[in-house]
C-alpha cells in the first residue's frame, strides 16, 4: 500500500489515515474530530481555487484547510 498526502487524494477516492504531522495543538483538535491512525476517510470534494477538502470520516463532515491536509498522510487501497 502506498502511503500519500491526504490533499492528492480525488473526490470519491478513500483511504487509512496512516500519520498525522502536525504541532501538538493541531494534532489534539484533528484527534477530536475524528483524525485518528488507522480510521478510514473519504475525499467529498476540493474547493475551487486551491480551497479547502470536503471530507467524510465515519458519519462526519468535515472541511479541511489544504494546508492542513498536506500534513495528513493516508494509505491507499484496501
């Protein structure tokens, strides 16, 4: 399986999240959303012009700034 950024994922596409780099604060707010290692996650849509990910883990939406999920890393496939 290989390991990518959350951003370079396609609306549609799903996958594990596998690493979350971010500083700690960010890190703890990410968690109580749901951002957690091993938890499956679901691109809805991009925004236009470089704007924020729509994106569903288990029953919940979230939208995510870009810069954000450059700093996710999820594992494709099964």
């Amino acid at each position: 399986m290989a390991t990518v950024n959350l951003e370079t994922l396609k609306p549609g596409e799903s996958a594990t999240i596998a690493a979350v780099h971010t500083d700690r604060a960010l890190y703890y707010r990410l968690a109580a959303l749901g951002f957690r290692v091993g938890k499956r996650i679901e691109v809805i849509r991009h925004g236009r012009f470089s704007g924020p990910l729509h994106v569903r883990i288990g029953a919940t939406d979230i939208m995510l700034r870009k810069k954000e999920a450059q700093k996710i890393e999820v594992q494709t496939g099964p």
